[in-house]
C-alpha cells in the first residue's frame, strides 16, 4: 500500500511539472563534516547552529554525529536552531545526520554504523511538490590509502614508503567498507530512482575523487605522478550520479576545491593534520545527485581560505569559490561543500 501510494505520489508531481513551465524548483544542500558535534573547538556547537541559522539550507548533511552521553544530537539541533528563530526537521542517527527544512515523509537506516566503520543515512522529503530522496553519508575513515600514496599508513597514520603501484594503492583502499556502503546507498537509490525522486548524496567519504587525480594533477600534494581510479567516485559515476562541484567546476587544476585539512584559527596547526610532513590536502567532501531535471548551478567550498600544508598554515591560491563563514569561530577541521540545484 505505501509503496502505490509513493508511486502514485511521484507520478503526481512529474506530471504537475510538466504542466508547470516556468521557473526551475531551487533549493540548497550543504555537506559539513562538524567534527565531533562542534566539541573540539572551544563555542564550536554555537558556532555550527548559529552558522546553519544564517545560510538556512535546505538540508544539511553532517558528519561526525556522536549522541555523546546518552543525548540524542538531532534533537539538540533542532531545539538549538528554533532558539534561532530557524525551524528545521530531523531524525535520529549516529555517526552522519540529516536536517530538512521541510517535513520529512520518511527516513531510514542504509548502512548502520558498526565498530566505526561508516553509516549513511536517508530521508524524503518534498520541495515545491518535487518528491526529493536525501542520503548522508560518512565513510569509513579506515584503509584510508590516499595517504599510503603520501607516506603514511592509512589505518595508523605511521610513515611509510610513498606507494606509488595503482594496484597496491586501489588493493588497500577496497580493503575499507567505503564501497560496501556505497554500494548499498546505489542498491536503495535505485528504488528512489524508479519512483521519480531526485537524488542527492552528501558526506564525507574519507577518500578522494578518480576526478582530481587525473593527468594533469599527478604533481600536485604529495601524489607521487599516479593516477588512481578512485573506487567510491568510479562507483557513483558508473551508476550515472554526478558530482555537484565538478559538474559546477570541471578543471581539477584551477578549482581543487580542497575540504581537508582546513586552517582552523582556535587550533595550532598539528591538531589539524594527519600527515604532518605531507600535503595531504584532498577532496573528500562530497554532493552527488542524479534525477530527471535536477541539475548543480552553482558550487562553493565553505568555510576559510586557509589549508594546512606540512604541517603549517597556508593561504589556497586557486580560483575556487569560497562562502565565507560569518562567524568568528570555525568549528571544524573540515571545510564543507554548498550546492544550488534547480529542478524542472
């Protein structure tokens, strides 16, 4: 019975689509990695409410939920952003989050967290009458191979021999359980696909982009001259779904548009980096989508300018766009990825 509904339901609105012409259907998703809920960071909690107060996305996609003493962080959220002025829906989850400025038909667990190993998390909402699928994810941070490539284990972050062999490289990163939840968000989103929803993905994936390590990049942070077919990014892409800031910027060189390790002025640079002798400086923060009309139109890398380059303070110089933070305070040691779609 649900699921006719749901079909009937999306079947509704392409067809109020069709007939609608006119102006495209916009909404905003922002993809933040908060860090342990913002407590790293001295007024870091404040410092995220009041940061999703001000840009009001429509929905957030958050990583590093924890429910720290028994709390439960949605709830939190939610109570902290009315305070604001800012109502928002949510849900329950651990490890990734969702916050909807819509209401939210129905959520569901994709891949439970276990023994830290990663969750993504789902939820459905409609925006103007378009029935939109939201997923979060945040991948398991362990076999984390691009920085075998620069010297260090991946798992235990001690120095190595930089791993410069594709097969080696691409036999540590699949040893994670990133392509296990992948696979079970593409093996849901299929389902949403078939019933009309437009889909979008957001997380940190704890892994880079077959898109940044091409040809012309192999020179550039500590990559050693490889190119590696990246599993998560060669999965999404395969299964059709696009990657929001290199639809928005398609030129590796000219927009990296890096999300980590992000400058953060309440810390000294060694509490930001993995990989202190390296540039270990990566894209693993991540807006995907797919669906019938819905497109990226514009892309930005959210937070301050500033990256740590071996172990110091360093100044991006690219032509990435970056929206400012309008607080004093930077919660995180993330930058995040804001995106406009529009739907037709």
């Amino acid at each position: 019975m649900k699921r006719t509904l749901l079909l009937a339901l999306a079947a509704l609105a392409a067809l109020a689509a069709a007939c609608r012409g006119g102006d495209p259907v916009r909404f905003t998703v922002l993809q933040w990695n908060i860090w342990q809920e913002g407590t790293v960071v001295e007024g870091g909690y404040d410092a995220l409410v009041d940061e999703i107060a001000r840009l009001r996305p429509d929905f957030v996609t958050l990583s590093e939920v924890r429910n720290y003493g028994g709390t439960r962080f949605s709830e939190r959220i939610v109570r902290s952003l009315a305070e604001r002025g800012v109502r928002y829906y949510s849900f329950l989850s651990d490890d990734s989050g969702l916050l909807s400025r819509h209401p939210i038909a129905d959520s569901a667990t994709v891949y439970p967290l276990a023994d830290d190993h990663g969750s993504i998390y789902r939820l459905t909402a409609s925006v103007a009458g378009r029935p939109v699928a939201v997923y979060t994810a945040h991948l398991d941070y362990l076999d984390c191979a691009y920085y075998n490539v620069r010297g260090y284990d991946g798992s235990t972050w001690r120095r190595i021999e930089p791993e410069t062999s594709v097969e080696e490289i691409l036999r540590v990163n699949t040893a994670s359980r990133r392509d296990d939840a992948i696979r079970a968000f593409l093996r849901q989103a299929r389902e949403d696909e078939a019933q009309g929803y437009a889909v979008v993905l957001g997380g940190d994936f704890n892994e880079p982009s077959h898109l940044d390590w091409t040809p012309e990049t192999v020179g550039l942070c500590d990559r050693q001259g490889v190119c590696v077919p990246w599993t998560v990014s060669t999965l999404l892409a395969e299964a059709g779904y696009a990657d929001a800031y290199r639809t928005v910027h398609p030129d590796p060189l000219t927009h990296p548009g890096h999300t980590y390790p992000s400058d953060n002025a309440s810390l000294a640079p060694e509490r930001l980096t993995w990989a202190p002798e390296a540039d270990e400086r990566e894209r693993i923060d991540f807006v995907y989508y797919k669906g019938e009309g819905l497109r990226a139109v514009e892309a930005k890398v959210y937070g301050p300018q500033g990256s740590v380059v071996r172990g110091r303070r360093a100044e991006e110089r690219t032509a990435d766009e970056f929206l400012t933070p309008g607080s004093a305070v930077w919660p995180t040691d993330h930058k995040g990825v804001w995106v406009l779609f529009e739907m037709r």
